[in-house]
C-alpha cells in the first residue's frame, strides 16, 4: 500500500515530471506523443491550469471591491446585496456538482475552454446589465469557470501530474490566492481611472480569455472511439471519507468566509478605523499567498497530519486575539495567524488527491466535498449577521467560529490518515 510520504518521488520540480510524462489513460490516447511534443504539450497544460486560476476568484473579489458604487447604478438593496455575496456559494454548489458528468462527457480542455468562454461573456454581460435582476442573472455565468475548476481541477492534476501533486496543487493554489487578491485590490483603482464601475468590472473579461488559449493549444492525442475520458466513481455519499472531506471542507470555508464577510466590521466596532481596518484585511489575504506555496509541497513531503496540526496551532490564538483585542497594536498578529491557519484551504486541495487512488476517485471526492461543503461555508456568514443582529453583541459569532474551528479540527484528524475513497466503496484498483 502507498503511503501519503512515499506517494510521490522528491519534488525536484516539473521539468523531471514533462520529460517524463506519465501516459494518459487509453481514452485520450492513440498513438504516444514524441518526446518534444510531449514536453510541450505538458508545459501547455501548466499554463492552462495557472492562468484558469488566477481566474477562479475575480469575478467574486471584483463585487466586493466595489459594491457601494454598484449598488448605487443598480438601485440594489441591502437585501439583493446580501444575495449577491451569498451567490458564489451557490453557483460553487450547483455547478460544481455538475462538473464530475459534464468532465467524463466533453473531457477536461472543452470543459475549461468552454467554462472560460462563458465566464468572459457573463463578466462583459452582467457589468452592462441594465437591471438588478440581470446582474444576478449573468453573474451566475460570470462564475462558472470558478465553480467548474474547483472540481476539474484537481482531477486534471491528479490525472496527468500523478507523481507531483504537490508542485502542482501549489502553482493551482498560489495562482488562485493571486488572482483573489489582485481582482480585490484592483477593481477600485481601475474604476477610478475609468470613473465608470462598469468598466472596472468588465476588464476581468480580458485575463479570462488569455486563459483560453493554452486550452486551445493544448493538443492531446484523440480519443479512443467509445471511450469516456473520465470514468464514473458512483456512491460517494456512502463513504465516511467523502462525509468527513465534506464538514472539512465547509468548516474551513466557512470561516474563511466569515473571515472575509465581517473582519473589517469587528475592527471597526472595536474603534479602528475603515482605512486601517480593510489594510488589516488585506493583510490577511497577502499572507495567504506565500503559505500557499509551500503547503502543498510540505503536505506531500511531510504527510498530511504535520502539516495540518502547524496550520491548526494558528486558530486559538487567533480567535482569543480577535475577540479580546481585536483593534489592538497586535491585531496585525491575528490577521497573520489567521493568514496562516486559512491555508488549510490549499492542503485540502491536495488531499482531493491524495485521498484517491484515482482520477475518477478524485473526482468523486472533490464534487462531493465542495457541492455540500460551499453550502455549509454560506451559512456561516449568514448566521453571524443573524445572531449578531439579534444580540447586538460578538460573544456568540465567535463562540460559533471556535465551534466551527473545532470541527476542523477534528474532520482533519480523521482525513489526515490513510485512507482511499475506493477502499471504502469497495472499488479499489488491483
């Protein structure tokens, strides 16, 4: 049996891994590709799945930059608003359940390719959008490419990158930690530049079409006649993996989210000012970054259950911070511990790999985890704004995010061992 250290040889970087491209499976293949032309068409797939990347998040960040100048040119209330926030959630839901059936149909290129094309038409559409309803509308296109790489990707990484998991899931998840943090910080200034808001939202369109033409480029060899390109792995509700990747999954989310949603409003009630206290946020997202790169390639080299216990010594500290000093001279500390121990996100990442034996496995895995998990993560903000509504007080928000931190704790005790979903389903490879 495979163990999580031996799953993989030493990360010695993706060169070693495009000179010696491990063969697709006989479904996208006919006849091998040459050498060169294997390299190439390896090196074609990093760039499709870094640049997706950077793509998966803008349309989300890109709102929230500038909501009060859109709320004001759509005439949206604070009611529609809050759906807004809440939408990507949803479409992260419904559409990444979708993607495991609409992968094994069209296969990973026309699937991205496709997811792209429509996010750049739903970005350019919703940002000329002349009503509320039509901006809602749009934005569910404008999401589609986040909600179907979520899934799609770590099965592409999984398929074709078997034996540098790690390298890969942390190009996959430093580049979405980027594109988040650049859409955030950029969308204000381009619409000041322009004085349009509209504008400033439609430019997201741009780097989504760059990140079409790698798809487009990347050439494996045909399909085998009849031959799915992603077989099916049925029954995941019925693996405790899939149910416990799933409460990880959406614990983690959920604070991220709430993290996002209501720091600038807890430093603000705490005295600090709006400037300060969205440079504290910021922070928290820079932060991010940097950890990403190493988490992936530690939770291979390492194992998983290190890592994750480093990640997870952040939280306490964090929380107590927060809630007893937050708006402090060491708030800058909480929101670097609350960086590091966010960084789960790219460890569970890899683990939608590692926890299969298969691309069909994790695909399975990943669809299920991330279609229920996205729908925990959007109730966590919704029930913070809801009970600290009602008791005009943050005693039980942040009684709720030990709570939920809690249960990532030990979801994560549980997924950190060895274990594989076909294992559980009784659908192990021989």
């Amino acid at each position: 049996m495979t163990t999580d250290a031996s799953a993989s040889p030493p990360e010695s970087g993706l060169a070693e891994e495009l000179e010696h491209p491990v063969p697709p499976p006989a479904a996208e293949i006919a006849d091998p590709l040459p050498g060169r032309a294997a390299v190439a068409a390896g090196w074609m797939l990093v760039a499709g799945v870094v640049l997706a990347a950077f793509n998966f998040r803008t349309a989300v960040t890109s709102v929230g930059a500038i909501l009060a100048e859109l709320r004001t040119g759509l005439g949206m209330s604070e009611a529609v608003a809050g759906l807004l926030t809440t939408l990507p959630v949803l479409a992260f839901a419904g559409l990444g359940a979708l993607a495991p059936r609409l992968a094994r149909r069209f296969g990973p290129r026309l699937l991205l390719t496709g997811a792209l094309v429509v996010m750049s038409a739903g970005l350019v559409a919703r940002a000329y959008a002349p009503s509320t309803a039509l901006f809602l509308l749009f934005s569910l296109f404008a999401l589609a490419a986040g909600a179907i790489g979520n899934v799609a990707v770590p099965v592409i990484v999984k398929r074709y990158f078997p034996n540098r998991i790690g390298v890969m899931t942390t190009l996959y998840s430093t580049t979405l930690a980027v594109g988040t943090a650049v859409a955030a910080a950029s969308t204000a200034p381009i619409e000041h530049l322009a004085d349009d808001w509209r504008i400033a939202l439609a430019a997201w369109a741009l780097p989504a079409l760059i990140a079409i033409v790698p798809w487009l480029l990347w050439r494996p060899a045909p399909a085998a006649a009849g031959a799915n390109p992603i077989a099916h792995l049925p029954g995941a509700g019925r693996s405790r993996l899939a149910w416990m990747m799933l409460l990880l999954f959406g614990a983690q989310s959920a604070i991220a989210y709430i993290l996002m949603g209501w720091t600038t409003t807890i430093l603000a009630a705490d005295g600090m000012s709006a400037a300060a206290a969205g440079s504290m946020l910021g922070l928290l997202t820079l932060v991010q970054i940097p950890v990403s790169v190493v988490v992936p390639i530690l939770t291979v080299r390492w194992g998983p259950r290190p890592t994750f216990l480093v990640l997870m010594a952040c939280y306490p500290p964090a929380i107590a911070g927060l809630w007893l000093a937050g708006g402090g001279p060491l708030t800058w500390l909480w929101m670097v511990l609350f960086g590091v121990g966010t960084s789960v996100f790219p460890l569970i990442l890899t683990l939608f790999g590692l926890r299969a034996r298969t691309p069909a496995g994790t695909s399975a895995l990943s669809s299920f985890a991330q279609s229920g998990g996205y729908l925990l993560a959007g109730s966590g903000p919704l029930a913070v704004g809801w009970v600290y509504g009602l008791t005009a007080s943050w005693a039980v928000p942040f009684t709720l995010l030990s709570v939920l931190t809690l249960l990532l704790f030990v979801t994560g005790l549980f997924v950190t061992r060895e274990r594989y979903i076909e294992d559980e389903l009784g659908q192990a490879n021989p």
